[in-house]
C-alpha cells in the first residue's frame, strides 16, 4: 500500500514526539526523592543567601508571600531583597510596613523614570543581585508560597560540585476547571524540568523555586547577556550558565514544593502563556529550538486527526493521538507519585484538549507580542 506523504510526515511527527517523552521518562525515573533527612549543610556549612523577590502590583498576594518568606527555617545567614518595579498600587506601602519589622528583607526600587525596556522583571532582578551579599542567588516570584523548609532543602543541593538547583512548584488548589487544569499542567512543566536536570542537560527552569552560585551567574555574564530577551529570566540563563557549572540538581523533595496562584481567567492565562513562548525562536541552541519545531508541528496535526479519520472513514490518522495520550499518561503517573501529585491526573481529558491549542497559539500570539504583562502591552518581536 502507497502511504502518502501526510502519513510519512505524521508517523515521523509521531515517533519524534514518543521519543522525547521516552527521554523525559527515563530522566525522571532516575530523580531521587528526596525529604527531611536530606535537608542538612551542604559539604558541612551552610552558604550565606540572597534571595531576590520582582514585584510590581502585587498588593493581593504580596502580604501571604513575605510571611512565608519570613518563616523559613534556614540554619544560615540569608536576605531578602524585593525590588519594586515602579508598582502604582499599594505594594510599595507594603513592602516598607513589612521590611520595617523584618530586618532580613530590603527594598529597592526601580525609579519611574527609568527607559523602557524588554523585560523588566529581568532589570528588577538585576538591581537585586548588585546588592546582594550571598554566595548563593535564589529566585522566588511575589504570587509564591514556599513551605518553610524551602531554603534549606534547596540550598542542601549544594555538594559535591553542584553549581544550579531547581526546585519544584504547584499550583494551589482551586474549585475551578481553569485552575485544575493550571494544576496539571504546571505538574508537567515541572516534571520536564527534573528530568531535563536529572540527565544532566538543564532546558527548562521557572523562576518561582531557582537557585544557582553567585560565581557561576557572574561567569555567566547575569542577566545582562539577556537583556533583549523578553522572558528568560529562568530556562535562558540557567541554560547559559549551565556552561560553567560543574554539576546541577533538580531539588525532587515533595515537602519542598513552592505554591503559587493560578491564573484567575482565561485571558490572563493565556496572556501568560503566550508571554513565556514570546522566546521560542531565539534560544541559543539550534537543537533546542528544532526540537521545539518539530513538536509545535505535532500538535497542529493532533487537532486535524479526527477530521481525517472521518474523512478517510478509517481510525489510522487517530493513532498520534492516541500514542500522545498514552505517552502523557505513563510520565504524568511516575512523576506524580513521586511528587505526590497522582491525584491531578483527574484533569488530564480536559487539560489536553486546552495544551493542544495553547502549544498550537501561544508561540504565534507570542512572536507578534499578542499579550500583556502586569497590565502593558507588549510590542512584537523584532
């Protein structure tokens, strides 16, 4: 039988994507959980750290955050340092009232007058590392809630020549199908990460639970070498300074999750979806963004893949989707038990057919700057 070139191109399209989700597999079945009796000095000491908070009008969640920043249990010297950027709500009056009765955290600002840039959350992070006194950087985004024990199981990563830890996250629960849907997805960026970081080859990274030496970002040339860039404040820099580390470590212990707010509708959710595929094209690697290619083309044939059956009148050009499914769930089911996170699996009919049209958009909406960010549009990409 003659296959036609559709067919060659889906089965390719299809083996492809099968083995991607085979290596993210095999890279999360090798992470190793980790728990309380982990959580101890890194080679016998335990490093001074600063921790850099981006804020700009974060006022509803803002009090919730610095508390659970205030109560970690961290044996060793730490800082927080929160970087207003130019907020016109109440977050600065929050922040003084706050940084008044916890000596820890400071408050620096980023004038109003200052020039447009790409990504300000990026300048806001650098402002925060100029001042920052610690030998470790850890990033944390101001809709977050670390656990107490956040910063030393983190920081416990550091041995035996690890230079960059990533830390996992989820959603907070919420009644909705948006933020179930949210839970399950962040449950996948987050396993994609541990795997990434398990074989050695860091891709991926999120800002809300990232720590990294204050060397190997300063050998890195920091944020500035990515100031054009209008994400990237996480996967870009982490995949620039995996150059330099002499080890990383994905941080697999479930008590250590950072929880963060879901997005509260559908145009917000999308607007940030579209604003973290906005570099989709303009990564360092090559291999990374055919990669990245090559599975947005896989998606745009999932949704063509019942019109096609019908017309054929056969079920063949369903098996993509089929082979997808059962490849998303076998890797959604190890890491979430080992993330303790089974039960969001629940979600996974309607959470598909949202990422199918969320990968198929989403770099599209973000190369035209089709979003908003913190309540300003964004301009295209140049």
């Amino acid at each position: 039988m003659e296959l036609s070139p559709w067919s060659v191109g889906a089965a390719a399209l299809s083996l492809f994507y099968l083995a991607v989700l085979g290596t993210f597999v095999l890279g999360v079945a090798r992470l190793r959980v980790r728990g309380e009796k982990d959580r101890v000095a890194p080679d016998g000491a335990w490093p001074r750290v600063s921790i850099a908070v981006p804020l700009r009008n974060e006022e509803r969640n803002l009090g919730a955050t610095l508390e659970a920043l205030a109560a970690q249990d961290y044996p060793g010297e730490w800082e927080v340092l929160c970087v207003d950027d130019r907020s016109d709500d109440a977050t600065p009056r929050l922040l003084a009232e706050f940084a008044a009765r916890n000596p820890r955290f400071s408050v620096l600002t980023v004038p109003r007058d200052a020039p447009p840039v790409p990504s300000p959350k990026k300048r806001a992070l650098e402002t925060a590392f100029a001042r920052a006194s610690g030998g470790v950087f850890m990033t944390i985004d101001a809709d977050c809630l670390p656990p107490p024990c956040w910063m030393r199981s983190m920081v416990s990563n550091f041995r035996d020549g690890i230079d960059i830890v990533q830390g996992p996250k989820r959603i907070l629960p919420g009644e909705t199908a948006l933020s179930r849907i949210q839970a399950l997805e962040t449950l996948g960026f987050t396993l994609i990460e541990g795997a990434f970081f398990s074989l050695g080859k860091p891709m991926l990274a999120s800002a809300p639970s990232l720590a990294y030496r204050r060397e190997v970002y300063e050998r890195a040339g920091g944020l500035a070498a990515l100031a054009d860039r209008v994400s990237g404040d996480d996967d870009m820099l982490v995949q620039r300074m995996s150059r330099f580390a002499r080890g990383v470590a994905y941080n697999a212990d479930p008590g250590a999750q950072v929880r963060t707010w879901p997005a509260e509708s559908w145009r917000e959710f999308f607007s940030q979806r579209a604003r973290w595929a906005s570099n989709g094209t303009h990564y360092e690697s090559r291999a990374y963004v055919a990669t990245l290619a090559a599975i947005w083309l896989f998606f745009v044939l999932l949704p063509l893949a019942p019109l096609l059956a019908l017309a054929a009148g056969t079920p063949w050009p369903l098996l993509p989707l089929a082979a997808k499914v059962a490849a998303d769930l076998l890797f959604l089911a190890l890491g979430g038990r080992k993330l303790d996170s089974l039960a969001l699996l629940r979600a996974y009919p309607s959470t598909l057919l949202v990422q199918i049209l969320v990968v198929v958009w989403a770099p599209v909406a973000g190369t035209f700057g089709w979003y908003r960010w913190k309540g300003a549009q964004a301009a295209p990409r140049p």
